[in-house]
C-alpha cells in the first residue's frame, strides 16, 4: 500500500511544474501535430480537431491555458501529452499552429505565457 501512495505521489509532483503563476512566460521548443490524430481521442477524452486550438504537453495540467507566439499568438488549452520527440516541449494543434506562423518551420522556439 505504501508503494501505491508513494507513486501516486511522485505522479502528481510529476504533473505539477513547481511555478505556474498567471502571467509567467517561458521559452519552449513547439511543434505541431495534426492529420494522423485527427478526431481520435486526446489524453483527456476529448476529441482531438486538428483545427482547434489545443497543446500536448508532457507535465502540464489537462485545462492549462497558454498564450503561445511566434510570428504570432494564439491562445490553446492543454488537453493532451506529448511531444515525444528529442527536446520539444510543447505540441500545437493544426490550426493553432497555422495562426502563428509555425506551420512553414514545423519545429521553433515559442514564446509561452500562463493565463
């Protein structure tokens, strides 16, 4: 039984960055993610529209909203896990990525704020 709270625990500090003030802004290697999970289901159990505005994130709280720019912002939701691919840290949906430009370069440094 002490293992089993012992690991709930370590998930839960796994899942929760140490600050996440409203307003606090962050760099993070993004990429997007779109026609091969289109209307399958997200991490949360929600469908995923590839023409939405929603992130895969591998730590952050499913319903964390992020303001992410680059040539410019949109607002997402996370509502998935991911990325999985060497040093990125934050997946865009299709459309999310359009709206700022990330589509062209696939992978950038973005700029993250926490709302």
């Amino acid at each position: 039984m002490l293992k089993l709270a012992t690991a709930g625990l370590l998930a839960a500090t796994f899942l929760t960055p140490s600050v996440l003030a409203s307003g606090e802004t962050r760099s993070m290697l993004t990429s997007w993610y779109g026609p091969g999970f289109h209307q399958r289901l997200t991490a949360d159990g929600t469908v995923y529209d590839q023409e939405g505005f929603s992130a895969a994130h591998k730590t952050l709280r499913f319903g964390t909203r992020l303001k992410v720019c680059y040539d410019g912002c949109v607002n997402v939701v996370v509502n998935d896990r991911g990325p999985y691919i060497g040093a990125r840290e934050l997946d865009l949906s299709k459309g999310a990525a359009r709206a700022i430009g990330l589509l062209e370069p696939g992978v950038a440094n973005t700029t993250v704020t926490f709302l």
